[in-house]
C-alpha cells in the first residue's frame, strides 16, 4: 500500500496544509488543523482542541473515523456514520432527578394540602431530591478530567465532503479539507 513509512511533524507542514476552524463563528469555536495525510483514498486530519473551545455542528457524506484520548489512559475510537451530525456543544440531557422532582410537584398540586401527612412526606421527597442533584453535581464535578489540550484524529473516505451545519454559523458545504 505504501513504499515507506510516514512522520509528519505537524509544525514543518506548508501553510496550504495547516490553518483555523471556527474563526468566523461567534464563541469560542476555533481549532487548529494540519493536513497529515491526502489522497484518493484517505484524508487524515490531526486537530488540537484547546480547554474551553469547542466543535462546530458537522457530518460527513461516507462518514468519519476518529481516534482521541480522553484523559492521558483512555483512548477512544469513534465512528460518525455517514450524515451522522456531531460535534458542537452536547445537547443538554433530561435530568432524571429533574423529572421526578416535576413529577412530585404535579402530584402535591393535584392532591392540595388537605392531607399533612402527605404534603409532609412529599415535602421530605423533594428536599432529598434536591439533595441527591447536589451529589449529582459534585460528583460530576470531581470526576471530571483537568482541561488539557486535546489531539483529535480524524479520518475521512471519498468524497471527502462535509456539510457544516451549526445554528452558530451558515450551512455549507465543503469539499477536501475545510478551510476557514
């Protein structure tokens, strides 16, 4: 497949095969890209992702493969199917504490406070699980890894094309590697 290995030393690559992603989309979206690898067959890109920025919203027509670490132990391979969007800010997910606590709620509304002892232990139920979001939170917290830049593997296949599709920015689409 190939005659000899290959070394890419990101920082002696020609400038029509490094720049920013992101610079004209509002926040901190910008990442740095260099063009490891280019032919008919593959478009390997490395980016480094800085703490507090983020990806833009993206898919790709045949599809990406890529490699990361999630801290300095844990690799991670992803594959993004073909037309897969990804990237940009995680969409917020629905706090199961959050739907139970509006389910007590509903339920001490519908049942007034006629009843004491109820109203009581619903009472109790709500504090503790304002409590157990709390834990939730600090558990989080403490479990998270310490912001480090990340290097970011990416793997494309013919035809190389990927539609940009963030509500921070203007839909396009492009073709090769994504200049912006």
């Amino acid at each position: 497949m190939f005659e000899s290995s290959l070394h890419v030393n990101p920082y002696t690559l020609p400038a029509d095969q490094h720049g920013w992603r992101g610079l004209t989309v509002p926040g901190n979206h910008k990442r740095k890209w260099y063009t490891v690898l280019h032919n008919d067959k593959l478009l390997v890109t490395a980016l480094l992702l800085i703490p507090g920025e983020a990806s833009i919203r993206h898919s790709h027509e045949s599809g990406e493969l890529s490699v990361h670490f999630s801290d300095e132990l844990r690799p991670e391979v992803t594959w993004n199917p073909p037309g897969f969007v990804h990237g940009g800010p995680p969409a917020p997910r629905p706090s199961l504490s959050d739907a139970v606590a509006e389910n007590l709620k509903k339920q001490q509304n519908s049942l007034g406070t006629s009843n004491a002892d109820i109203a009581s232990l619903v009472e109790q139920i709500m504090q503790l699980q304002t409590q157990m979001q709390e834990l939730e939170r600090q558990l989080r917290e403490q479990t998270r890894p310490a912001p480090s830049p990340r290097v970011i593997v990416d793997i494309l296949f013919p035809p190389f094309r990927t539609t940009i599709d963030d509500p921070a920015t203007e839909s396009k689409t492009v073709t090769g590697q994504w200049f912006d």
